[in-house]
C-alpha cells in the first residue's frame, strides 16, 4: 500500500451520519456503517445536496471520536461543497475538517469490500513513528472517487490525520 503525507486545506461537506465504534462494527447485528452506506447510495442521498464540488466523488468520515479508534465515533457520509448556505441542514448534516496534515494511504487494486478493511486492518497497526506523527482523531477518512467506481477492481485513497 502506497502512502504519502500531505496537507489539506479546510473540507466543508454535506451528508449524513451515524454514531458507532469499532466494535459494535465487528458484528453484523449491531454494525450500522454498512447499512449507512446502503441507504445513502440507495437513496441517492447526494443528488439533494446544492454546490457540489465534485459530484459522486463520496467521503466517507470517521470524526466526533470519543477517545480513539476504540471508543464511539460519527461515521458521515458526504461529498464537498463549495458553500453550505444553501443546504437543507434540517435534512443533512454539515462538516467542517479543519485544516490538518495527514498521511494519505492508497490501496492496491482489488475488491471494494476487502481492500478498504485490509488497509485498515494494516493502519491500526501502525505506530507514530510509522505514521511520521501522532493520530489527531479529529477525522479521518475514505475518499471514493472514479478508481473506485468498479467495485471489483476498486482503488481507494485513506486519509489518517496526524500532528
């Protein structure tokens, strides 16, 4: 798995979200995130969204975290926008992420499903020293854009936020 550190100016995004942990994630009875993304797809949630940035490039945020990757976290599901005057809040939540260096993973192609966990798998593992800084918890997240479109041969950019 490639990677890289990066910086990334502020992100305003519209979506929706869910409140979880790890793991309650860890069993299909209780998990939520998987059925957060089924019904934001299904729904075609974004098409409601107004000054998209890059429309059907979808984030996928773990932010709000209660401690760190073990405690409750908000999952948000959304895409950039250029403004959220315009946007319905009482429907969708807005997100601002701070301004924030990460370290930015890209997978190998594969399998949507099995990539995505496979590359988190190798993340938790990782130390600071590994990471080149300290995990921020303030959000991190998956960006699915057109390298991910196909989900059999998917590629998926991972954004870990580090100081």
């Amino acid at each position: 798995m490639h990677n890289e550190e990066i910086f990334l100016e502020e992100l305003i995004l519209i979506g929706t979200f869910v409140r979880t942990n790890n793991k309650n994630e860890m069993n299909t009875e209780t998990a939520k995130i998987a059925k957060h993304f089924h019904t934001y797809f299904n729904n075609k949630v974004a098409d409601n969204f107004k000054d998209r940035c890059f429309p059907n490039v979808t984030y996928s945020i773990y932010t709000e975290y209660e401690s760190n990757e073990n405690g409750d976290y908000t999952h948000f599901i959304g895409e950039l926008v250029t403004s959220s005057e315009k946007q319905d809040i009482s429907q969708f939540k807005k997100l601002v992420i701070p301004a924030s260096k990460y370290k930015k993973f890209t997978t190998t192609e594969g399998k949507l499903s099995e990539i995505v966990i496979g590359a988190w798998q190798q993340i938790w593992k990782l130390n600071s020293a590994d990471l080149g800084g300290k995990r921020t918890y303030i959000a991190d997240f998956e960006v699915y854009d057109q390298k991910a479109r196909n989900p059999d041969s998917a590629v998926v950019d991972i954004f870990i936020g580090i100081k």
